[in-house]
C-alpha cells in the first residue's frame, strides 16, 4: 500500500493552499497563452522561469506543468472559436471543431474538448503514478552506457517526430549538441569555443536561447506575415452534450487518450505529435472517414484527448531518468536544477513530496480547468479580441527582462539578440527549432556520459551493443530512424522522375 | 541560379558553416584517444558529422523538388532585432525606463503602419506593469532609472 500512502503524500501537497494557488495560476496562465495564438508554452515558461527564483521547487513545477497542460487546453478553444490553432497541438482541431462552431455546435465542441481532456489527464496521471516508480528503479541501475544510449533515444525520436525533414532535424540535434559543448570541459577544465570571454565558460545557458528562438523570432515571423488578426465570434450554442454527443464521443476518447499516453512517453514525443496521430486513426476506424472536416465529434474528441494526454505522460522520462523528452521538460528540469534538485531517477525517493505533490496536482488541475473555463469561455473569447499589435512589444518586453534576470547580466540579453536572429534563420530556411535545443541541453550531459562510458569499456565501442539495455534503447532508435528514412528516399526518388 | 535559393540548398550550407566553424576553432583542442578522450574528441565527431549532413543536404536539394526561401520583408528582422540589441545597451546603463520605451519605439516601428498615440499607450501600460511585477512584486534589483530609482 505504499502507493496509497504515496498518492495521499501527493494530494495533501496538491490540496494545500500553496499547492492549489499555484496550480490555479498555473492552468491560467496557460489557458490564457494558449488561447492567444503566436505565444507558447516554450516561450512562456522560459520567461517565468526568474519568477521560480522565489518560489520553492514544488509550487515552481507545480505553477509551470500547469502552465503546459493548460495550454493545450487553451488552445482548442481558439481552433474551435475562430479556426486558429492557439497551440500547435490544436492544429488539427480546427478541422471538425471550427465547422461544428460553424453549424451553431460550438458550445458542444467546447464541452467535447474539455470532457476528452479532464478524462486524458486522468488517465495519464494514474499512469505516472502506477509506472514512474518501476521505471525509476529501473533508471537507478542504469550505467554511462545506458545513459548515453537512452539520450541516443531521445534524440533520435525528437528527430524523427519534428513535423518538417527529417535529415534537417538531424543536423539541427548535432548543431545543438555542439553548441551545448562551448565552455568549460568538465574534464580537464580545458576553455572550448570560449574566445576568452569569460561568461562563456560556464556554457551557454538555454534559457535565453530559447526565449530568442521561440520567443523574439516567432514576433519577427509573425510581423512579416501580417498576422491575420481573429475576426468576428461566432455565437455559442449551449455547452451540455447530448446523450447521442456523449456516446459518439466514447470511443474516439479512449483511443486518442490510449494513443496520446503511448506517444508522450516516447522521448521526442508529444501534445502535437499525439493529436495529428489520433485524427489519422480515427478516420481510419471510422465508417464515413468522408465526413471528416465537416465537424465530427470525433475529430474534436480524439486529438484533444490524446494531446492532453500526451501532455501529462510526456513527465515521465523527465522526472523518473531526469531526461527531458521535449523542450518544455528541459526548462522544466531547468527550473529544478535553479532550485538546486538534481534530476533523475532519485528525485523520487529524495523529494517524494515534490513528485507525488507535482502529479497530484496535475490530476487537480485539471479538475480546475474544466471547472474554470467553461464559465470563463465568454472571457477567453474577447481576449482574442485584444490585437496583436499591443501583444508583441509585451512578448518582446518581457523576454529581455526575463533574460536579464537569469543572472542578472547583460550577456544573456546578447544571448537572447543573437538567437532571436538564429531563429529567424531557422525558420527561413525550414529548420526546427526544438531539436536544435533538445541537442543543446543534453549536450554536455551526454558528452561526459559517452566519454565515461567509453574509459570503462576500453575505448571499444562496442560496448553499446554489448550491454543489452543500452542495445535495446540504441535498436530502437534505429528502427524508429528506419521506419522514417525508407519511405522517405523512396519518396524523394519519385518526386525527382516527377519532374 | 534558382536551384540555389531553395530552403533545403541555404540549410545545408548553414550547417557546412557551422561545421567548418567548430572544426576550425576546435583546432588546438587536444583529441586524446577514444580510451581517453581529450576535449577535442567529441567536439571534432560532431563538426565532421555536421558537415557531413549540411553537405548532403545541399546536394540532395538540387535534384529534388523546390521550396524556394520566401522574402517578404526584412523591416521586421531588422527592426525588431533593434529594439531587443537596443534594451540590452541601455538597460544596466540607463535602467528600465529608457530601455523599454527604446524597445516598444523599434518595436513598433517594425510595423509599416504603428501609430504614435497607440505606441505611447503601450509604453505607459507596459512600463506600469513590469514596474509592478519585476520591482514591486519580485523585488528584483534592476534601475528603473540610473541614478534616481
């Protein structure tokens, strides 16, 4: 009964006042940026993380997991008001959402999303909590090898998942496993990359690189394209389901929200991978796939519960292996290590009040959000209302506050300058940012991790392959690298006789 | 001509770049032997890999399909790019106040059609709230304005 008395640890943390407020401020603040198309989670938590400074690790992660999963919350309200994705995790929401909007089911739709998402994280909750303690004991046995096997993974998937080329994604890993190795060798202290300049040789800190990047180059896109600005609100229906609404929902929710709990715990998975591949599935299963994108329940009810559920899994490498599976969990292990938690597999036994407490408080919140937004869709949809011009000099404002106060130092604000270019650059020339910074924070990490492994093994390299759970984790990523690579050249091969 | 402003050409060659940049500063690292490495070691894998990839990259977008770069103004990169360089010159110099209203002005002017009474809106909305948040709130030790607050 161990996990009972964990699972009461857990909620008396959740409950008490300080877990509740945070949590409330948490799922708010997410809702509300993720109903604000043009400013993410990423962007969001890197700005607020110098607030976490003040706050002690468990209401931080608490307040910031929050933030997450009330974004894509937020988001479908958005893709269902008025046919922007307010997340990239809503894109496909807009397809039967919008049209249910459309035909006077917009309430329904509303409703759809938010009983899909409560039942997602419920289940994806239970699900950390019934597996996060075997898989930390099985991390705890884990040796450089398998360290740096399972990075392989995660990297390897985070390649694979990125929406756009996968060769690219690729290069952008290795760019960000490079950059993520300027400083300081931890080994013989030897300056790497560093020019002399001092800041330069405690590392580069991720933080302002992913303010710049998600941050001050997404105003920058957004600017060049004129952000078309929400027009118009379509009226609301009544948000209760029809008994026929609620059994056509049934199903496509417990797929999407199976589906979503499998995809979030991959390394590199995740919200927007889970949501795209629940649509597919449920137009395969469905008996009239045509009428997909004319406002199916199930097209709403599927991804927003795999994307939910995603969400909630999507913690479990980052707090039982301490590894982060996207670039919302590396900030989230940012912020641990900012109020001094080493992350891995012992964060579970040496903070049991932090784990239990953060995944307690998951399940609350999102209790808290179907119990707030409902009444407070009104306010959300005149919050689209408030136009872009105002929201970018903020975005802007805050990103180089939140830069600066880091350390206090202006190095971070050349930081944030520089990789607000970068990521302009980036996406100019079709790059993805987020493997970029996944490379970036496992870097150094991996590095020292494939270095030890290698001292240990005689510099012989086969020893990844010798040790059976290190060549597991290395066959999978193959087979994942496979599964995507094939098709793709056959692929390239006839887009090339095409022409 | 054309080939060569695809996405995919511009890609690789930025990752040959970088490449060749870590490669050419890395140097002097010493590399050591795969038993041990030195600092040089992983650093030179990766830059050879990357230039690896950039290389083929390149390639390979001059025999596929088109995704030519798109272009349709540098005003915002250049001006929003300003306001953030310029907040990071004045602020530990002059403090908040100078620094943000610097910013919002560049900001602003990144739009073709920013107007004035709306820009001074902003300002006076923006520096009341992070006044309120960042000093008040969170006691953060940055100048409002240098020498007098």
């Amino acid at each position: 009964m161990e996990l009972l008395d964990n699972v009461w640890l857990g909620f008396s943390v959740a409950l008490s006042w300080q877990g509740l407020l945070y949590c409330l401020i948490g799922v708010v603040v997410g809702t509300m940026i993720g109903v604000l198309p043009g400013i993410g989670p990423v962007a969001t938590i890197s700005m607020l993380l110098p607030v976490t400074y003040h706050l002690g690790a468990t209401e931080s992660l608490i307040m910031l997991a929050g933030i997450y999963y009330g974004a894509q919350y937020g988001g479908s309200t958005t893709a269902i008001l008025v046919n922007l994705p307010g997340e990239a995790s809503s894109v496909v929401t807009c397809l039967d959402g919008y049209r249910m909007a459309q035909k006077g089911k917009g309430g329904t739709a509303l409703a759809v999303a938010a009983l899909g998402s409560l039942f997602a994280g419920t289940v994806g909750t239970a699900l950390i909590m019934l597996f996060g303690p075997s898989l930390a004991k099985i991390g705890s046995n884990f040796g450089p090898t398998e360290y740096t096997a399972l990075m392989a993974l995660g990297l390897i998937a985070a390649v694979v998942l990125a929406s756009g080329s996968v060769i690219k994604a690729l290069g952008m890993v290795i760019l960000g496993l490079l950059i993520g190795l300027i400083g300081l060798d931890i080994n013989d202290a030897s300056q790497r990359f560093t020019w002399g300049i001092l800041e330069l040789s405690d590392g580069i800190d991720f933080v302002p690189i992913a303010m710049g990047l998600f941050g001050v180059a997404e105003v920058i896109v957004q600017l060049e394209r004129r952000a078309k600005q929400a027009t118009g609100n379509l009226p609301i229906n009544s948000l209760m389901p029809t008994r026929e609404d609620l059994k056509r929902m049934l199903w496509p929710m417990l797929r999407g929200t199976g589906l979503g709990s499998l995809l979030g715990v991959l390394p590199g998975g995740g919200p927007v991978l889970a949501s795209f591949a629940a649509y597919t599935v449920e137009k395969k299963v469905s008996s009239t796939p045509e009428q997909f994108g004319t406002g199916m329940i199930e097209g709403v009810a599927a991804p927003e519960s795999a994307n939910n559920a995603a969400a909630q899994t999507s913690f479990i490498p980052m707090l039982t292996l301490g590894i982060p599976s996207n670039a919302v969990m590396a900030l989230m292990i940012g912020a641990m290590i900012i109020a001094g938690i080493q992350p891995g597999p012992n964060v579970m036994t040496t903070k049991p009040e932090l784990f239990w407490g953060l995944i307690a408080s998951m399940w609350v919140g999102n209790l808290l959000l179907v119990i707030i937004n409902l009444p407070l869709v009104g306010i959300w949809v005149k919050l689209l209302t408030v136009p872009y011009r105002f929201l970018y000099p903020a975005i802007l404002l805050f990103c180089c506050i939140g830069a600066y106060s880091i350390q206090n130092s202006t190095f971070h604000l050349m930081l944030l300058v520089g990789a607000g270019v970068l990521g302009y650059v980036f996406y100019k020339v079709g790059c993805e940012p987020a493997p970029f910074l996944l490379g970036m924070v496992l870097g150094p990490q991996m590095e020292e991790y494939f270095r030890r492994a290698m001292r240990v093994a005689g510099g012989d390299p086969a020893v990844f392959i010798e040790r059976p759970l290190s060549a597991a984790l290395l066959g999978v990523a193959v087979v994942l690298l496979l599964i995507v690579i094939v098709p793709a050249i056959g692929r390239a091969r006839q887009s090339t006789f095409q022409e | 001509m054309i080939r060569l402003l695809t996405k995919d050409f511009l890609a690789g060659l930025l990752f040959i770049a970088f490449g060749a940049a870590f490669l050419w500063l890395g140097s002097d690292l010493r590399l050591g032997t795969p038993r041990s490495m030195g600092p040089g070691f992983v650093p030179r894998m990766l830059s050879m890999a990357l230039i690896a990839l950039g290389g083929f990259i390149s390639l390979r977008s001059l025999f596929a399909r088109i995704e030519l770069i798109e272009f349709a103004s540098l005003r915002p990169l250049l001006l929003v790019t300003a306001a953030t360089a310029f907040f990071t010159f004045a602020f530990e110099r002059f403090g908040l106040i100078p620094a943000a209203i610097g910013l919002i002005a560049f900001a602003a002017w990144a739009r073709p059609d920013w107007r004035r009474l709306e820009t001074l809106a902003t300002m006076l909305v923006l520096l009341a709230i992070t006044i309120a948040i960042f000093k008040e709130g969170l006691g953060m030790t940055f100048p409002v304005l240098r020498g007098v607050w």
